[in-house]
C-alpha cells in the first residue's frame, strides 16, 4: 500500500557508526552476504533520509541498519515526534522503534510435520551449520551491543489513525551508541486522504498458529493477557482472528471482543 523510497548518498557514518535503511520487506543479515542469499553485501540502502507514505487507519515501516567498524555497547534508535510541513495540524499516530531479534535456523530445517524441505528452496542459512536469521521484533528491549562488522536493524513503525489529518510530516531519526558521536537521519512521512476501513474487505480465515508456540516460550508467564495482545496486533494490520485448526468451533462468547473487525468469513468456518 505504502510508496516507499530511500534517498542515496554517501554512507552516513560519523565516528564508528556507518547507518543504512532498509525496506521493511527485507531480511537484514546479521553477517551481511553469505553462502546462496542474499546477493548483496547490505540488503539496504545508505541513505541520509527515507520517505514513506500511508493512508489514515494504516501502518508502515522501514528499518534503520546500525553497521559499526568496532564492537559498541547500547547501541539505540529514536525518532523525533512527526512534525507537520503544510500546516494540516498535529500528527495524531503513532511512532514505535523495536529491535529486530534474532533466531538460530537449523542446517537441516524441517516443518512441524517432520518433513523434508524440497531441494529447491532457498538456503536461508548463513552457514552450512544453521546460523541466525531476522525474526522477532523486540518490543521489550530498545538497547544491544554490537559486534564490528555486524549489521542489526531496528524496525520503526508508523501508524495512522482514522483521523490523522493528511499531508507531509518530518521527523529526525538518531542513532547512538556508548561513547559514540550520534548519527541522524530525516524521515518523511507523506499521509493521504483517505482512511482505510476498520474491517477488511478481503474475506479470510487466517489462524494464529504460533500462538501455542509462544506459549512455550513463555511457560509459566503465559496468560490471557498475553495472548489478547497478539490479537490486537493481528487485527491492527487488519488481519482476521480465527484458530482454524480447533476441533469445534470456539463459542459465540470467545469472538464477542473480536467482532468489530473480523469478517464473516472467518468466523463462519470455525
């Protein structure tokens, strides 16, 4: 939905800190190019700024890549409150910053099923041995060492309301580091006018299939509480709530809260 485009100059780099940006339909690797994938040393762009437009109603992203020339310690990103150009008022969103987190993929990657990858897939791995991968968004830690050479991303998502006012918005991205001179970027923000609806047009039945993996991880912590926040971001990307693979179908009670936003579709083959 979102038109997006990084404006190229030189590396922006200042002490030990060289900063790029990347789309948020990339995968940063940790150690840059490895065997197979991808073909480029930096899946990203060395920009000192980087547009974005969106909708009311929408979110978009894109992430800012921290590739120092030595290890650095508490190592962050920030952005400045979005300030409007044209006189249209106060932007109303939101601007969140999440490190990307990392997890260890396996050299012989099998599904849940016990079945073996066809040969023809891409090897995501950064070794013959498994190596670590882009996953998770960290939203409980906004700090990380880094290592000299790494590349680590940290994903900066903007969010509109129904009632953002449209037009042009900027703000400055910082990036610091302990002991380090911080390096700043400007990000454009362009809002158009119109908003998109609160419930998708698109009938699906999209399940939330990670959710029993997440609680494993979280074991004991694990709670209703939790698990009604990750249908909240489901349904803030306007995505439908459903759990396909029940046995039964759920009762009318557990889809009362979710009702607003979800289709008819789904809640019709659970």
């Amino acid at each position: 939905m979102a038109l997006i485009g990084a404006l190229c100059a030189a590396p922006v780099s200042q002490a030990a800190l060289t900063v790029g940006v990347s789309s948020p339909m990339q995968k940063v690797m940790i150690a840059g190019q490895h065997k197979g994938w991808p073909f480029e040393p930096y899946e990203g762009t060395f920009a000192t700024s980087y547009s974005l437009a969106l909708a009311r109603a929408e979110h978009e992203a894109f992430q800012v890549v921290v590739i120092p020339d030595q290890n650095v310690t508490n190592a962050s990103v920030t952005v400045s409150t979005l300030q409007p150009t044209g006189g249209q008022g106060a932007f109303n969103g939101q601007v969140s910053v999440w490190l990307v987190g990392h997890v260890k993929g396996a050299a012989q990657p099998r599904s849940d099923l016990n079945i073996e990858s066809p040969s023809y897939l891409v090897n995501y791995n950064i070794t013959d041995d498994g190596g670590w991968w882009p996953d998770p968004l960290l939203t409980f830690k906004n700090t990380c060492s880094i290592n000299a050479g790494d590349r680590v991303a940290f994903w900066v998502n903007v969010a509109t309301t129904s009632t953002t006012p449209p037009g042009d918005y900027t703000a400055t991205v910082t990036v610091s580091a302990t002991g380090q001179t911080p390096v700043t970027l400007t990000l454009n923000v362009r809002v158009w006018d119109f908003a998109l609806p609160a419930r998708s047009s698109l009938p699906t039945a999209f399940s939330m299939d990670s959710l029993w993996q997440a609680s494993w991880m979280y074991g004991s912590s694990w709670s209703g509480t939790i698990q009604t926040k990750y249908y909240q971001m489901q349904q803030a990307h306007r995505l439908s709530v459903t759990e396909i693979y029940n046995a039964s179908p759920k009762s009318p009670s557990w889809f009362a809260p979710l009702l607003d936003l979800n289709n008819a579709f789904c809640l019709s083959k659970v």
